[in-house]
C-alpha cells in the first residue's frame, strides 16, 4: 500500500521544490512547519486545478519527470517507514497529502468533476500506468495489479469519508502534520472501579518446575512459489519466485535454499523443518500463539482463493506437527485481499472481509470454544479460556493500522472492538482471572494509529493488574515494548516474537516464553534461529543447524515491568550492552552485523522500547538524553557474525566507525507498501486531463 501513496510524494518532488515558500532547510518548529506546508499545499493544488481543467501544462510541470527519474531508487522507497523519513522527504508527503486529496475531493464531488463520469476507472489505470512508467516507479506489472485491488475500495472511501482533507493527512505519523481531528478522535468509556496506579509494576514471580512454556509462531509468510536458485536480486518489492527461475541467473543473485536475505519469503522446507525443529528440541510445550502474516509479501497479485489456500496449508502444518498442543491464533495484516484493507462491518458486499473471517473460523475453529465464532465473524478477534484462571484475548490489530484504508472513512469503526477488549478484561477481573492478549500490530508501531493506541494503552494501565503479557509480530524483528501509564509508570510489557521469514536481512527465529502459571508472567524467554548464511553453502544436503541464540535473562533477572524500565536505564548508561540488544533484535543476520548500528541506530533501537503510543515519547526522549551522555564512548564497527552459540552471543571487538549512510528498512514496511497510499493515487488521477 505504501506503493501507492508514494506516488503523490515523487510528483511532487520535483514540483515542490519549485513553488515558493518550500524551505531549502527545516526548522524543527512543528507550527511553523505546518503552516509553510499549508500555504505550498495551497498553492500546489491551485496549479493542480488549473492544469487539470485547461489541459496546460506549467513550467513546473515540465520539470517533473525529468527532475524524479533521478530522485529515488526503484525499492528503497518501498522500504522506509514514514516515521523514519528525513525532514524534507515528510515535508514533500504531507504538503502533497494536503494538496491532492483537496484536489481530488472537487474532482469526485462536483458534477462535473473529471473522475465523476463512466470513464473514471478506466482513466484512473491508464493514468497510473503512465505515471509509473514515465517515472520508473515500477514494474509494470506491479502497478497494474496494485491499482486492480486497491482501486474499488480508494474510490469508495474518498467519495464517502467524513474527513476533510487536513484530518485524514494528520493521521500520518508526521508531527507537524498532525491537525485537530475530531472526525478522528475518541474516548473509550473505562470503568472507574479501581483504585489507580500509583507505582509501577514490579511483582515477578521466582522461576519454577511449574512454569509453562508457549511457542510463539510469528509472521511465516509461506510462498509456494518460493523457488531455490532463482532470481533473489529483482526489481520486484519481492523476488525469489519461480517465475524467474533461469539457468542464466548469476550464482550471486540466485535464491538460497532454505531461504533468502533479500526481499524473499518462506520456502514450504523451511516451515516444515522449523515445526519439526520445535517438536524435536522442546519437550515441554503448553501452547503455541500464532500472531499472524501468514500470506506471502506479493501484495499487487494476491486473490481471496490463493490467500484462503496458504492459510489452510499452514493451519494443517500446524494442527499436524503440534498435535494435541493448544493453538492460539491473530489475523495479520497480510491475510485480507487486497492486503492491510478490512473492510468496515457495513461496507459492500465486494468490499468487506466477511469471507476471510469465515474462513479463519473454519481453520482455527479446531482450537477455539464454540462462543469465539461470534466475534471471529463479526472482526477476526476472539477470547478464549484454557484453564480455570487463565483468559486469552486475541484482537484485530488491524483496525489500527493506517494502511488499512477504512481506518479513513470514519474513525469510529474502531471503538466497538476496543470497547469489547475492555469489557472482557472487566469480566475477567470479576472473574479473578489473569490475561494474555495477542495482537498482530505492536500498538507504539509509527504505523498504527495514535488514538487507538492511546485508548488501547488506557485500557492496558487499567487492568494491568491482572495483564500478564501481550504478545505481537509484523516488524520482522526480536524486541519488547514497556508500556508506561499517563504519570510514567511502568505496568505492562509487550513481546514480539521477530519472525520466521527472512524478509528482510535476517534469520529466521522464533521465541519460546516461560511463563509462572498463575499470574501469568513471563520469567524468562529464548530466542532460537539458525545461520541462513551456512544453511544455504550446505543447500539440500542437510539440515539448518538451529540453536538458542539468547535468553532474555543475559540482561536482567527481573522481568517485571519495573525491571525491563530499569533494564532500559542500563542499555543507555553502557551503549556497548545496548549494541548487543541491537544484535539479538535483527538475530544476528550477518547483512545487518556487516552494517553495524551507529549512533543514530542505537538511539531509536532504546526508544522503541519506550514507546507504545508513537505520539507519547516522554520515557524515550529521557533515555536518549542519557544515552547521549554517554555515547562519546561507544563504538559501532560491526559484531562478530554468527556461526555457533557463542559467536552469535559476542557482539566482537568493536573500533570506531563512521556514520551508517544506508540504513536497511526494518519490519514489515516494505511488505505492506504502507506509508503514503491514499494520497499517491490521488495524484495519479489528478494528471488524468493532461494525459489523456
């Protein structure tokens, strides 16, 4: 989806920076920030106008396509987060945002707008196509198949949204973006029984011969069409397909077998390998939560029966390899089609995601209480109890996630499912019981939405009492997130499980938690991967040589909220420690080793960890500051790459090394081609006058 969004960024690129007001330099004031991207939003949509209606083109638009054939790389854009973008490149998004989707409002709503009459769609794709082979966005298939899936639900909602234009720009996570929205904002009714948090949580149970052990299965992302020795270096957001097998690939380019560093998915071996590796080397295993992305990373070709297909292959691998062992399972944002769109309850027939939740019903019925079916129907969210005393909610994160079109229609579709976690958690408190709540999205991700994850965060400081872990995935890396309350204490703690496919720059893992059976918390968790570097030299003939990579407990004893809060304060005081933590996140995948972490890297990898609401960075901001204090010290050559146990738990002999010009992108922000998407293919259309 950011594929789609990233088209408004590159047409206005060029012209942007033609316009007068476009600062050459960037103040870090956010108001007057704002009201510069204001006023050039203003005056880029008067000129869109004109163009647009005349079918003349300006000085400036002349200069377009020449000045952004050289302005990007044909994958890297696909593979930032917005949050992550330098201060000129979220100034060129938001002033876009703002001026496209003002010029593509009148387009749609006046009688005789452009994009009002039979021929629209039809304009629209070639428009696109044009657009993207004028700039050399991408393949042209890629642009065809993204504007086939995505185009009848973009149509449906800017024609019937409630936003203006400013608000649905504001949602995107650039602060001087961000506009008062009350179309956008709402307050969850929380009970009021409770007594308050005043300290943080710093109960943790001793380790004991009872404690249960869960497997977290997070983010396979199987592609059947995964092919060893095929193209692994492709233009393509995903490569390693079978469709680009050739005996003439360079060895260099070819795809590993048991997988790829590259933008490549999970080859079927490898899944089955890992299952068996599980049920192998852990004798004891109570449960297994599976959180989600299950479908492959070909977002611009996926349909409903190809996406149903990989689920059920999967879900039989699962049932097959771990019989007997209590399975949980979250929705990724991957499983719809197109991917990252839920369609709202009341939305057309075409449009909504009724039929992915009647099939998740029917694979994960196998696991779940007859009571779950109602809710698995009506959202893909679900509560379930294993044992008197133990509750599992599993939520659809996805109403969350801002490439998750609906999110923009009207921003109250989302209350009613936090409302339901919330009067669960209620009942089980009444009930006596403690929780588990699995999520797909981790609610601090830049891509989620903030006030949904300030209404989430409420929720979790108000029964953090009886909250013994959340669990997550879809950023592809090793990490944790302690949740802070409104006063700044610390009561809850979020694990991601990293993820089982490659994509990209890592090796595969996956976690095993223990877990004290009666409150529920996590005492210790380990992190198992293999070298993908040595499989592949070794290819068919043997198996990946798995092996615990860490256990959580290297850094602290105390895993209470307390604890991982006070384990923070540490990372910043020895950068060196905090450079490992680094390691063990992107699992000590040789691409990333060889990179390193400079200063830059090890200040956000701290601040992640501080953040569950993107917006809400008090506990970040003082980490940084204190890890600046000490950075004078740190040095950032790379660590030692992985091999065996020990090599992979020493980050090496460190000397100085200058900044990292090129960062790999972490996560899934490249599979979800998130970022910019409503506002790019608004400014494909509004060029439709003027090319055809």
């Amino acid at each position: 989806m950011r594929f789609l969004l990233l088209f408004t960024g590159l047409l206005a690129l060029g012209s942007a920076f033609n316009l007068a007001g476009v600062p050459l330099s960037f103040t870090e004031d956010d108001a007057v920030l704002s009201l510069i991207s204001d006023e050039v939003a203003r005056k880029f949509a008067k000129e869109l106008k004109a163009y647009v209606k005349t079918g003349v083109q300006s000085e400036v638009f002349q200069q377009i396509s020449k000045q952004l054939a050289g302005t990007h790389s044909q994958k890297d854009i696909f593979t930032r987060n917005i949050a992550d973008l330098g201060a000129a490149d979220q100034f060129v998004v938001c002033t876009t945002c703002r001026a496209t989707l003002s010029v593509l409002g009148d387009m749609f709503r006046e009688p005789d707008g452009e994009l009002n009459g039979p021929n629209a769609d039809e304009v629209a794709k070639k428009v696109m196509l044009d657009v993207c082979k004028r700039l050399n966005l991408q393949t042209e298939e890629v642009c065809a198949g993204l504007f086939d899936l995505n185009w009848p639900s973009l149509n449906y909602i800017i024609q019937n949204t409630v936003a203006e234009t400013r608000s649905l720009c504001g949602i995107l996570p650039i602060s001087f973006c961000q506009v008062k929205q009350n179309e956008f904002n709402f307050t969850l009714t929380i009970d009021g029984n409770s007594a308050g948090v005043d300290s943080p949580k710093s109960n943790i149970p001793a380790k004991s011969d009872a404690d249960l052990k869960i497997v977290q299965l997070t983010d396979i992302h199987y592609d059947p069409e995964y092919e060893p020795g095929s193209l692994a270096d492709c233009p393509e957001p995903m490569c390693c397909q079978r469709s680009s097998a050739a005996s003439t690939i360079e060895t260099s380019k070819q795809a590993g077998y048991w997988g790829d560093y590259r933008d490549c998915d999970t080859p079927l071996h490898l899944i089955e390998n890992t299952f068996e590796h599980i049920r192998e080397t852990h004798e004891q295993i109570d449960y297994i939560y599976h959180t989600g992305d299950v479908v492959p990373h070909i977002y611009w070709a996926t349909t409903k029966d190809g996406n149903k297909d990989v689920l059920t292959k999967i879900n039989q691998l699962i049932e097959e390899k771990f019989d007997g062992i209590p399975v949980y399972p979250n929705v990724g944002n991957h499983e719809s089609h197109p991917s990252n769109v839920f369609g709202a309850a009341d939305a057309p027939d075409e449009l909504n995601v009724k039929w992915l939740y009647e099939h998740l019903w029917s694979i994960w019925s196998r696991w779940l209480p007859t009571d779950a079916e109602q809710t698995v129907l009506k959202g893909g969210y679900y509560t379930a109890s294993p044992k008197q005393g133990f509750r599992i909610i599993s939520i659809n994160s996805n109403e969350c996630y801002l490439f998750n079109w609906w999110v923009y229609l009207n921003g109250s579709i989302v209350v009613e499912q936090l409302q339901w976690l919330h009067d669960t958690l209620l009942a089980a408190e009444k009930a006596g019981e403690y929780v588990h709540i699995l999520t797909h999205i981790p609610s601090g991700d830049a891509d989620c939405w903030t006030v949904w994850a300030r209404e989430f965060n409420r929720i979790i400081e108000r029964f953090n009492h009886i909250i013994g872990g959340i669990f997550s995935g879809h950023t592809h890396v090793d990490e944790l997130n302690v949740h802070y309350t409104s006063k700044g204490h610390a009561v809850s703690v979020s694990w991601n499980g990293g993820s089982l496919t490659t994509y990209s720059y890592k090796n595969p893992n996956y976690v095993i938690y223990q877990v004290e059976p009666e409150s529920l918390q996590v005492v210790d968790y380990e992190t198992w991967i293999f070298d993908l570097e040595k499989a592949n030299a070794q290819g068919s003939s043997a198996k990946p040589e798995w092996f615990k990579e860490y256990s959580i407990t290297e850094f602290t004893s105390d895993l209470s909220p307390a604890g991982l809060d006070a384990l923070l304060d540490q990372l910043a005081e020895n950068p060196k420690l905090l450079e490992k933590f680094w390691q063990y996140k992107h699992t000590s995948a040789n691409p990333r080793l060889d990179d390193g972490c400079d200063n830059k890297c090890l200040s956000k990898t701290l601040c992640r960890m501080a953040v569950t609401v993107f917006d809400q960075k008090t506990r970040c901001n003082q980490l940084k500051a204190k890890l600046e204090s000490n950075l004078p010290a740190v040095t950032t050559e790379s660590p030692t790459t992985t091999s065996s146990p020990t090599t992979a738990s020493s980050p090496g002999t460190p000397t100085t090394q200058g900044p990292i010009t090129t960062e790999k992108p972490e996560g899934d922000t490249a599979a979800s081609i998130s970022g910019v998407q409503l506002t790019t293919m608004a400014a494909i259309l509004l060029v439709a006058r003027f090319l055809y």
